[in-house]
C-alpha cells in the first residue's frame, strides 16, 4: 500500500476516533462513574480509597477521567473482556 492510498484511510480513522471520543463525555462525577461501572457511589467512594484517580475541586466535588479510571481499573484488578467476544478475537489472532 503506497503513503497516497494509507493517508485518506489514516484521516478516516482519526476523524471516527475523534468523534467517537467527542460523544461519550470525558469527565464525569461519582454518580457517572458509578453507572458506567454498575456499582454503587458508596464504592466508588472505597475506590477512590484505593488510589482510583479523580480531580478535587473544592472540598466536596470531584470530577472523574473516564479513561483514567477504566485504566486504573485495568491496571489493578486485571480487568479484561470474557466471553464470546473475547473468544472470537482470540481465536482470530491465533490463525
């Protein structure tokens, strides 16, 4: 593939990337967070013990890096994709 055809591929890819990224909100507070985990705000609140990343702003508000978090918890707790989705790109990878 020759840099002429890649680039126009290359931009369509970083203008999906952006908008995708432009659609889902960066920051959130606990109660966010707390859906996008399915969990409770009492333990986002332990997470937040436990060294999960988050802005303060002031005393009583935070605001949380949806990424920072996902990664946190990546990083952490070894969270992974299972199930079929997982098997599927598995076994495509190994072929």
């Amino acid at each position: 593939m020759t840099s002429a055809t890649k680039q126009p591929a290359e931009a369509a890819a970083s203008r999906f990337i952006k908008s995708a990224a432009e659609s889902f909100p960066r920051y959130g507070d606990k109660e966010a967070v707390a859906i996008m985990l399915d969990l409770s705000t009492r333990t986002i609140s332990n997470l937040m013990k436990e060294g999960c990343p988050y802005l303060a702003l002031g005393k009583r508000r935070v605001r949380f890096d949806l990424g920072e978090v996902r990664i946190w918890l990546q990083e952490k707790y070894g969270v992974r994709r299972v199930g079929r989705l997982a098997a599927g790109a598995e076994q495509g990878s190994e072929q």
